[in-house]
C-alpha cells in the first residue's frame, strides 16, 4: 500500500518511503496536539483567558495578521477537544506525503479561510478555533484524488467524506457561538488546494507533466 499523496524526497529510499511517511505524519498529528493545547493552558494560566482576543475581527485593518493566531486559540475545554482528534488524524494522513504538502495545504486553508472570515465574519465578532483549519484538511482530503487521479486519494475521500459528512451541517448558520464562516471558508481552503498544488501528485501523472512541458 502506497502512502498517500505516492511522493516521498529523493533521497529517501523507496523502501522506506512508508516509514517516513508515517514518522512524519505523526510529528505534525503530535505537533498539532502539542501547540493547541499549550497554547489552551498558557492563556489560562498565565494570561487568564485574555490571547482569546487575539482571533478574527472582521473588517478590521488592525486584526487581519490575527488570521495566523485565531486558530491556535478555544474558547474553552470543549471547544479544544471538538478539534484535537478530527484535526491530529487529518495532519497525520496529509502529513504522509511530506514536509511540503502538509505546509502547501495548511497555508492556503489558513489565508483562504482566514480572509473569508474577515471578509464575511460579521463586524463586531471574534472568531478563533482550528475549526477552520479541520475543515480545510478534510475537505482537501476528499477532493484531491479527483485532481490527481489517484484512486486511493478518491477512495479515501470516500471513506472520509462518509465518515465525516455530518459536519457539513457546520457550515451553515444557525447555530449560537459557532464560526460557521470559518468552516464554510476553510472548507473552500481545502478543495482551491486539492485544485491547484503539485507537490503530491503521483509519479505518473508527474511524468506527463513534464512530457507535455518538453514538448512546448
């Protein structure tokens, strides 16, 4: 069975490409466990609650580098653990096909989510939460397989969309205290990166790339 996203670098070795794969899926899964959760008791702790202002203020100037702090931040013990074990799975299975997709895929979920948010939040609001974040990775990994033609990637976008299709009621609004914009828009995040980023996909759609570029 080939990890997802069929590309590991050059210089490790085919046969330990599953290996590395899972190594580093597990840094970023631990990685991501580790942040939101330090991040959760050191504002309790030592700021008592006040970095939660550090989230998403829409249609205000000042707040826009907040995009990059809003999802590191929860509003309380819920809210955190809603988002630990769907976004440590997520960052694990992106996170097998390397360094470089996890980064790609994680930049466009953020700046697209975040600006849709800023954009659409409602003024007067305070969004934070890695919602946003979890709704990008899964829904790049539903669709990336449909970009790539890789049959594993649709057949666990499959596997995921079904195993998570009751979150798309998330992203409709409704519902009191909920960033429904920060799902919609990371969802968004999600599918433009499964759309247009290159670093996963598998050696043979990679050699036709470069076939029909020699050929210009």
């Amino acid at each position: 069975m080939q990890p997802y996203g069929n590309q590991m670098p050059n210089q490790v070795p085919k046969k330990h490409a599953r290996s590395y794969g899972a190594k580093t899926g597990l840094t970023y899964a631990i990685g991501y466990l580790v942040v939101i959760w330090a991040v959760f008791f050191v504002d309790e702790i030592f700021f008592f609650g006040n970095l939660k202002a550090f989230g998403i203020h829409p249609l205000d100037p000042a707040g826009l580098p907040n995009i990059f702090t809003s999802p590191l931040l929860h509003a309380n013990l819920e809210h955190l653990i809603s988002n630990s074990i769907p976004g440590a799975i997520f960052c694990f299975i992106i996170g097998f096909s390397g360094h470089r997709v996890f980064w790609e895929v994680t930049g466009i979920v953020t700046v697209v989510g975040g600006a849709g948010v800023w954009l659409f939040g409602g003024i007067g609001t305070n969004h934070i939460g890695a919602s946003g974040l979890v709704y990008g990775w899964l829904f790049y990994l539903v669709v990336r397989g449909i970009f790539n033609r890789s049959f594993r990637q649709i057949l666990l976008g499959v596997v995921l969309g079904f195993a998570y299709s009751g979150l798309v009621w998330g992203m409709l609004p409704g519902t009191p205290g909920v960033s429904w914009q920060a799902h919609l828009f990371g969802a968004v995040g999600g599918v433009l990166a499964g759309m247009i980023i290159t670093s996963d996909d598998p050696p043979a759609l990679q050699a036709k790339r470069r076939a029909r570029q020699a050929r210009r």
